[in-house]
C-alpha cells in the first residue's frame, strides 16, 4: 500500500491519497457501472462465491470449506471488473488443481447468471413497474453525471457485465442518456473488449494527456486500468447494502489498485468536481 503521503480529506468523507499534479482539464469521464452507479446487481459476489464453492466441494482434493470460500472469494474479488468469464476461467483452473474435472467457463457463466437473475428479478421487475429508481442507484449518482454533463466531459459507462444487461440497466436506472451510444460491456467474444482497451481508445482517439481523463469506480481492474493510461483514478468503496458508509475491504483493495481519490459514494460530488476542476484546495 502507498503510505508515501498522508491522506488529506476534503468535506465529510472525501481522502485523497495523491492529489493528480494537474487538474482542471479533465475531458473524459468513464464510469463502472456495478457498485459504481448502480445497485441493481447488488449481492452478486455471495451468489459468485457460493456457486465457486460448491464447484470446488466436489472435487477429489477439497479443503474444509472456510478455506475453500477464501480461495474463491481471492480470486473473485482480484478479478472484479474484469469480465465475468475471467472469474468463471479461475475456477475452472482451480478445479483443475484440486484435481476434479471443470465444466467449460461459459457453463459455469450461465449458472451463475442463472441463480443472480433469480436474486435480482424482482428488482427489474420493480423498476419496469416504475418503482422510485434511486433506492437502487448509489447515492449522488445523478447530481454527479449532471455536474460532469454541465461541464462538458464526455462520459462513457463501461461494465464487465454483459453488454445487453449493461444497457437495459442504466435505462432502467434512467442514466442511459448521460452515455447515449458510449455504453461497453463484455461480449460473446470476450477478447474484444476491456476496460484498458476501451481506455486507450478514448486516448488515442482524442490525443488525451492523462490529466484530461478521469475514472470512476468500485473495482480494482478499472483502477489499476486508469493508472496505466495516466488517467485521474477515482475510487468509490460503496456499500453494496445501500447503507451509508464505507466498504473498508473495498477501500483497501482499490487504494493498493492506486485509487488516488477515495469516496464511499457520490453524496459529496459537488465539492469533488469542484476540486478535480482545480476550483477547490485541499
Ligand atoms: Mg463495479
């Protein structure tokens, strides 16, 4: 973990680790979605980790099953937001290892995707029935995506979720139009796209500096993806319940990833648009 600098806080709940030397130019905003802005998905890393388990129960070698859950719940969370195959190729590796015999990646996706659909039916169900969509947002999303909006960014929304529920979700969270055409998720193909990738298009495509692109999310992946372009990483350690406060084990991990900005939701984004714009001091 970086400790070279002390963490300086901003309003209530805003650290930042390692102010970005340059602010004020940033042009490009892309934002994860799972954790990030939504919520819809929420409790699908226990549904993840129980189908890892058990896959790995049956196997010739099994270990007790606490430290079965801390092999996949690893991997699982090291891997979060990437796309969801990369996860399901790990637990086939490790089935290999423990000596059984592992269904093919893609199988183990659709089961997973199977049992998630059963957990969050009911909220899709709620928000086409025209439920109140913000108990299913992550606090301050909205006024965050207006702000950038209002400023100019371009915004992208790029997920490891499949690219099909990616767009019919932030329709239905009524977030669609802040991305319009810029929404990415994976693919059958899964090569074809990742976060990095999508990160060096929007660089080269526009001759961006790293100062003019900013990142936001929840997962280790577009974190480490946004230092690797240069870009201004911002870490959000929601709590996927939808209570306030901190998820410190995501805290942890994303500032490990080099998260240099550090929020546990977007309830402040006023004050931290107006700090990654240059307007306000630390
Ligand atoms: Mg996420």
């Amino acid at each position: 973990m970086s400790t070279a600098f002390p963490i300086q806080h901003l309003g209530a709940n805003i650290e930042i680790y390692s102010a970005p030397p340059v602010r004020g130019l940033i042009q490009h905003a892309v934002f994860d979605f799972d954790g990030t802005l939504s919520l819809i998905r929420a409790g699908w890393q226990e549904i993840m980790l129980s189908l890892c388990v058990e896959a790995l129960e049956k196997t010739p070698t099994a270990k007790d099953c606490a430290t079965l859950t801390d092999i996949c719940r690893d991997f699982i969370l090291q891997l979060t937001g990437r796309q969801t195959i990369y996860q399901m190729m790990h637990l086939a590796e490790e089935v290999r290892k423990h000596g059984g015999t592992p269904c093919d990646p893609l199988d183990y996706k659709w089961q997973y995707l199977n049992l998630l659909q059963g957990k969050i039916a009911h909220r899709l169900e709620a928000l086409e029935q025209g439920a109140e969509k913000n108990p299913y947002r992550i606090r301050g999303s909205i006024a965050l995506l207006d702000e950038l909006t209002r400023r100019g960014t371009t915004c992208y929304l790029a997920s490891g979720t499949d690219e099909p529920f990616v767009i019919a979700e932030a329709k239905l969270l009524g977030v669609d139009h802040y991305f319009s055409e810029r929404i990415y998720g994976a693919r059958d193909d899964y090569q074809a796209f990742s976060k990095q990738m999508l990160l060096e298009q929007i660089r080269n495509d526009h001759g961006l500096h790293g100062a003019e692109l900013a990142v936001f999310g929840d997962g280790y992946v577009e974190i480490e993806s946004a230092r690797s372009v240069d870009g201004i990483a911002i870490g959000i350690a929601s709590l996927e319940s939808g209570e306030q406060g901190w998820d410190e084990w995501k805290k942890e991990r994303l500032r490990t990833a080099g998260a240099q900005i550090m929020v546990p939701d977007w309830q402040e984004s006023a004050l931290l648009l107006s700090f990654l714009f240059g307007e306000t001091d630390v």
